[in-house]
C-alpha cells in the first residue's frame, strides 16, 4: 500500500510481482484459445497448410519460369500440370502393379499356411508354459458352466436386437461420404495451391501488414521461414527419392512381387517423421514371407531395409542437408506429439516444418523470443558462459569436455584469447558480487585442471631448452595470475620460452623475488576496470628493481581509453595489449623486430605468373571501367556503411586502386589512369591475394601485424576487411575492401555478401562469374536435431 499525497486515504497500487502474475494468466488465455482455435478449426487449417507447403516446393520452379520471361499464370499453370503428370504417370504404374499383385495374392496362401503350420510343429511338444495355459484353460470352462448352470440364469431367454433395414440412400450416403472426404480435401488443396503460387507477392504484403512493427525484421522472418521449409520439403523429397531408387531395385533383385508399389510407397511414408520408415518395411517383407517357401527373401529384404536406412540417415541426409532445422531433438518430438494432438496423422507429417515456422517468429519477434529459447538447437549459452557454469557446478571433467571441443586444429592460443579470457573475465566480474567463496574455489581449482590438462596435451616445443625470456606477473588477484598461466602457455608454444609468477603484496621484498635475472621482457596482467594507481606503483618499482626490462601491460578488461599508448607509457608501460593473441604478436616483434617486418610482405601464391597474365587479359588497368568500379565501391561502402571502400588489383610488383569510393590520398599513376599505385609489398590486399580467403582486422590498433603497415597508416583506418577477386579458373586478381576509421566487426552472414558482392565486381572485370567462398555451417548443440539445409 503506498499514501495518494493528493488524499488522506490509502490507494492500493500493484506490486511488481502481481504484474508478472496477471501477464502469465493472459498468456496462458492466449494460448489456450490459439490451441482451441486450431483443434476447432482443423478442417479448414489443415488444406491451407498442406498448400502452403507444397507451394513452397513449387515457388522456386515457377520463380525460375517467370524469370525466363513466362507470365505467372502460364509458369503457375505449367508447373502444376507437370507435376499432375508426373503423379498420374506414378499412379498408372502403380495401378499395374497393385491389379497384378491382386490377382497373386490367392495362390500366395498355400506358402502362408504351409509357413505357420512349419512354426506349429516345431512349437508343439512340452513347454514351461504348457501347465500354465492347461490351468487357464481349466478355470475359463469351470466359470463358463458354473455362469450357465446358476439359478439366476435358468430360464431367461436370449433376445436379439435386429437392426432396421437401412434405405438405399442412407448406404449410398454412407458409403459416399467417407469416400468423399478426402477427395474434396484434395480439391481445396489444389485450389489455395495455385492461388498462392499465382498471387505470392500480394500474400506477402498481407503477411507483413499482419506481422507490423519493424519491416526489416518482418521480411527477414518471412525469408528465413520461407527457405529454410523450401531446401527441407526439397531436400526431404532428394532423400527419399535416393533411398526409394535402390529399395525398388533390391526388390526387384530379389524377386519381391511389387517391387515399384513399394518403393513409392516408402517414398511417401518417409515423409511421416519416426514411424513412416517402419510403417513403409511392413508390406515388403511381409509379403517376401508370403511368396518365398524358405526363408532367403525375408532374411535378404530385411537386410537391404536397413542396410538402406544406416546408408542414407548416416551418408545421404548429412551430405544434403547443411545443418538442422535449427529445432533440439527435444522440440522435434514434443512438436510431432503437439501437432499429432491436434491434427491427427496430417499433423505428424506437418509437425516440423509448422515448427520450424514458430522458431523463425521467436527468433524475429521480440515478444516471442521465448520460442527460440525452447525450440532452438543453438546453444543459448556461448561457449565461456558454459565453461564458467560447469567450473561454477564443480563439474571440470564437463568443462574440459566443451573446451576439447572448442579447440580447432590445436589452437591452444586461439582459444585461450577467444574464449579461455572471457571466462576469466566473467569470474572477475562475479568475484565481489554473485559469487560465493565456495564459488570461487570451484572456479580456481577447475582452472587449475584445464590449464593443467591444456599444458600436457600440447606441450611447447623443445621445452626446457631455452632459458624464459619472458615474465608475465599477476597484478593483484587470482584471476590475474590465471591469466599468466595462458599467456605464458601460448607464448612458449609459439617458440617464445616464457614463465608466470604469481600475484603477490606489492612490497619491496615481494619485488626483489621475483627473480627477473636474464628476462627481457615483463607482462603485468590486470583484470580491474581501474588498474591505473597499481600499474603506476608496480612500474615504478620494476623500474627501480629491474632497470632496462621492457613492460607490456596485459588489460583483459579495461575500457578503451585506458588503451591509448600515450596514456600507457605515462603509467611508465611500454606496450599494452588487450588479448592473448595481440599479446604474443606483440612480443614476438619486440623480441624480434625483424621477423615480424618480414612477416608484414605476404609470400606470392604458386599459380602468380599465371594469376598476372589473367589480370593483364583483362585490360582493366587501362581504367575503361572506372567509372562502373567506382560505383561498385560506393554501393559497398552505403552497404556495409563504412567510411570508405576500395577495388584493387595486383600485378607482378604493383597494387592498384581501379575503383574507390571517395578521393583518397596516394601516389598515382601518370599514364592518364589516375589510379592510386603503391608497391605490392606495402599492399594489404596483397595477403588477401596470398591466401585467396577473406581477411577481417577488426581493430588495426590491436593487431600487431597491422598496426604499422602502410596502407593503414597511408589511410588512418582502424578496420580492414578484404574479399578476394577470384575468377572461375581461380585466380585471385585483387580485393574489394573496406575500410573505416573506427573497429568493426563483421558477422558470418555480412562476410558472406561481401564475397557475393566481390563475385559481382569479378563479373565486370572479366565478363564471367566470379567464384563466390562458400559459406560456413552454423552450430548447433546438438546432433540428434532433424536436418535442413542453411
């Protein structure tokens, strides 16, 4: 209760907690009245989802006709005559076979009864059940005569109910209307298939005009939605027609009678999730019981069933699905159990693809967000998030188990700059809030076992051999000597021998035993947000102590502006980073300055004669496309909204700049081109060229390698990402990249339409398609999810 200041009395307000309560009931009325909806309405619901399913097999083949110049009622009417010969063309030959097969059935029950009379002679004889069923026998005929013979029975007489003789019509009604049924279901389904196939566009708008709210988000679920249920129902019909093909020959092979009945009819029931494979291997072998006297053909049939069943869910459905429907195991089945419910055998046929609908609408409609939650297979935790927890439930031999996993290729240092800090970071955060003491020990101790597990699984090379020239020092908690641990574990296993010493009071004495006699350099790691007073203190004294050592302060989670050098070497540091992996390029260039400027030229690919002749072919670098390219570059640049955007090409000693977005600085050429031109080896694009795979520098300023190059410098740019120029005979002629001022980062999905958009600029360049990187898989976190293509 809170005082009105307007009144004397006392009003009742609503408490936060009431809120929430009221909100469920409301959602759980919602639903219950969408659930009564769908059951209620089912005759009408089911048609249109059928149809619509079916329209999104059939949109991409009338999309493809349209766009060979066909009207949309001509492509609509065309595809679905096609399809309605295809269909009666299978049902003609199946009509054969089941008239054929009908006609053999009768002499198939000689073999039948000599088969069970087989199995009665060898089951007759004593058994352990013999005595039990002769005392149910004995039992059953004494309670039969006792019923008979009792008083209460004697003298009643039977009396039979005769049923009144039914009316011609009432039969024919009878008979017609159950025939009926599907026929009219059919004859909807046709219909509302050729109207959304013939009005889509229209259907569309209706859907984003229902839908409301942000447009963007509306058509990327109405896109997503759309072809994630086209590739699985496409890909869905591949896979059945693959196992159907060989099933039908096997059969026939073997001498099964309707061989091609059965192998559509598999085709069809490999549609019903779970029980369609089982249900369709009934008929064959039971009839293979039925035509063979001996045993061969059951045996052999049953053998090809599931020999194709492991072939195709083990090789076929992986090789063309790409990843899953996005939907958990758990959610697969309970969907299937949900539409069943409702809508009965249709439902179970419908179930995944009805939703696979629902997780697109959680996924781009924040009120329904809850939906991804609970269908999705993606992890809902990221991969540091999932480490901390385990370490947090005292469950290492878990954790360990995710970051196995997690490491690719034997990346120790990837991992740990990706993934092995964030979960440091994450207990740092919680140590003075969430956590508990028990909680930090857990999480001490469980680190303690994975860098242990880490150290003897990937042990540095030549260890023990070279004296440690690097010292990395906790700064002033645990967690910053955690950190040590990793930093000085990557660095040894790139070839540079380092050592940790532990976190410690910042005394005099604690300084003199740190032992620093033949180190070059010192990494002084930080967790705090606000390391300044004690990286000022810590200095000071290593300076004092130590005199001549090199300091890099490692801040794994201080803000951005304590990054800047000028303010770094004002605390009395030399270098700062701000990951493992900066950290061991960083060092590797103070150590060796050389190798790291020879590291900055990137070596020529095999085929570079070859590649320089393609890009000469092109007659490009006479600049009569500049104008088109100079286009291209600004549309990338709005696109990607970056400060800038350019398309170079490399030739044997030269980079040059064929298309920008704006004026730039630089030399150019003086052939009337006016193209900027830079040597090759000052050319970042040219490790683009070098590898022949898009390059990303979130942040030039943190990466080593690129901070000091030329182009960056030439440009003042903090973000470079480079897609290469690769024609179809995979030369690789130059890059479109872009480039911005402040870091950046780019997703799987932007990454990949900056490779689109480089194949298009390939295109006018050489007059052919250019190649275009294939995309990457997503994860999901489990296995066991129904598959679909990405």
């Amino acid at each position: 209760m809170t005082q009105d200041p307007r009144s004397d009395g006392q009003v009742p307000t609503f408490r936060s907690d009431q809120t929430d309560v009221v909100k469920l009931a409301a959602a759980l009325v919602i639903v219950t009245i969408l659930i009564g909806t769908l059951y209620v309405g089912k005759g009408v619901l089911i048609p249109l989802a059928i149809a619509f399913l079916i329209s999104f097999v059939l949109s991409p083949l009338v999309n493809w006709l349209a766009r060979r110049g066909l009207s949309r009622l001509l492509a609509v009417g065309l595809v679905m005559l096609t399809v309605g010969i295809v269909i009666a063309g299978i049902g003609t030959l199946v009509g054969s076979q089941v008239r054929t097969l009908s006609a053999q059935l009768p002499t198939y029950q000689t073999t039948i009864r000599t088969k069970i009379d087989s199995l009665a002679q060898q089951m007759r004889g004593p058994g352990v059940f013999d005595g039990a069923l002769e005392t149910v026998n004995t039992v059953q005929k004494e309670v039969t005569q006792a019923v008979q013979g009792s008083p209460e029975t004697a003298g009643v007489s039977k009396v039979e109910v005769v049923p009144a003789a039914t009316s011609p019509f009432q039969t024919a009604k009878d008979w017609l209307i159950p025939a009926l049924s599907p026929l009219a279901t059919a004859g909807i389904v046709l219909v509302f298939v050729f109207l959304v196939l013939l009005d889509s566009g229209d259907l569309r708008d209706r859907l984003l005009r229902l839908m409301g709210g942000n447009l963007h988000r509306s058509t990327d679920a109405l896109d997503e939605a759309g072809t994630r249920i086209s590739k699985y129902l496409l890909m869905q019909i591949i896979v059945n027609v693959t196992y159907a093909l060989p099933l039908g020959l096997g059969l026939w092979y073997l001498g099964v009678p309707g061989w091609l009945l059965w192998a559509v009819f598999a085709a069809f029931m490999r549609f019903i999730p779970y029980i369609g494979s089982m249900l369709s291997a009934i008929f064959p072998i039971g009839l293979a019981f039925a035509v063979d006297p001996g045993w061969d053909m059951v045996i052999w049939t049953t053998i090809l069933i599931v020999f194709l069943e492991l072939v195709s869910g083990n090789i076929i459905e992986p090789l063309l699905y790409g990843t899953t429907t996005g939907l958990s195991a758990i959610s697969l089945i309970a969907a299937a159990t949900f539409w069943t419910a409702l809508w009965g055998p249709v439902g179970l046929v419908l179930s995944t693809p009805l939703t696979v609908c629902l997780l697109v609408v959680g996924r781009y409609l924040p009120q329904l967000q809850f939906l991804e939650t609970l269908l999705g297979s993606a992890p809902v935790l990221d991969v540091p998030t999932r480490i901390y927890q385990r370490l947090l439930a005292d469950d290492p031999d878990d954790a360990l188990t995710i970051v196995e996993d997690t490491i690719e290729d034997g990346d120790v240092a990837g991992f740990y700059s990706d993934t092995g800090i964030a979960v440091l970071r994450q207990a740092s955060d919680d140590f003075l809030g969430n956590a508990r003491a028990e909680h930090r020990l857990r999480v001490a101790n469980g680190m303690d076992l994975l860098l242990e597990d880490l150290r003897a699984d990937y042990p540095p090379p030549a260890a023990g051999q070279t004296r440690p020239r690097i010292a990395c020092i906790g700064g002033k908690w645990e967690v910053d000597s955690i950190a040590c641990e990793m930093l000085s574990h990557a660095l040894s296993l790139e070839g540079l021998p380092a050592t940790e010493r532990r976190e410690g009071a910042l005394t005099s004495r604690y300084v003199d035993k740190l032992d620093l006699d033949g180190i070059e350099i010192i990494c002084l790691s930080y967790f705090s947000r606000d390391p300044e007073s004690s990286i000022r203190s810590f200095c000071r004294r290593l300076r004092q102590r130590w005199p001549g050592r090199k300091i890099v302060l490692a801040l794994w989670n201080a803000p951005e502006t304590l990054l800047d050098p000028d303010q770094i070497r004002a605390l009395g540091a030399d270098e700062v980073v701000a990951s493992v992996d900066e950290a061991v390029r960083r060092i590797a260039r103070m150590i060796s300055p050389e190798i790291a400027e020879q590291a900055l030229i990137a070596d020529a690919p095999e085929n570079d004669a070859a590649r320089v002749e393609a890009l000469l072919e092109t007659d490009i670098l006479d600049g009569h496309a500049r104008d088109e390219l100079d286009a291209l570059a600004k549309r990338a640049a709005d696109v990607f909204n970056v400060r800038f955007a350019v398309i170079s090409a490399i030739d044997a000693d030269r980079e040059f700049i064929v298309g920008q977005s704006m004026e730039l600085p630089g030399e150019l050429t003086r052939d009337g081109t006016e193209m900027i031109v830079m040597p090759r080896d000052d050319a970042i694009c040219d490790h683009v060229v070098a590898s022949g795979e898009t390059l990303v520098v979130n942040d030039t300023e943190r990466d080593p390698h690129f901070a000091e190059h030329p182009a960056i410098r030439l440009w003042h740019t903090r973000f470079y990402a480079g897609a290469p120029l690769t024609t179809n005979k995979g030369h690789v002629l130059g890059a479109l990249c872009l480039l911005d001022t402040e870091p950046r980062k780019l997703d799987d999905e932007e990454i990949e339409l900056l490779g689109t958009m480089a194949a298009d600029i390939v295109a006018v360049m050489t007059g052919e398609e250019g190649e275009v990187p294939e995309p990457k898989p997503e994860p999901g976190s489990a296995s066991l999810g129904q598959a679909v293509p990405d």
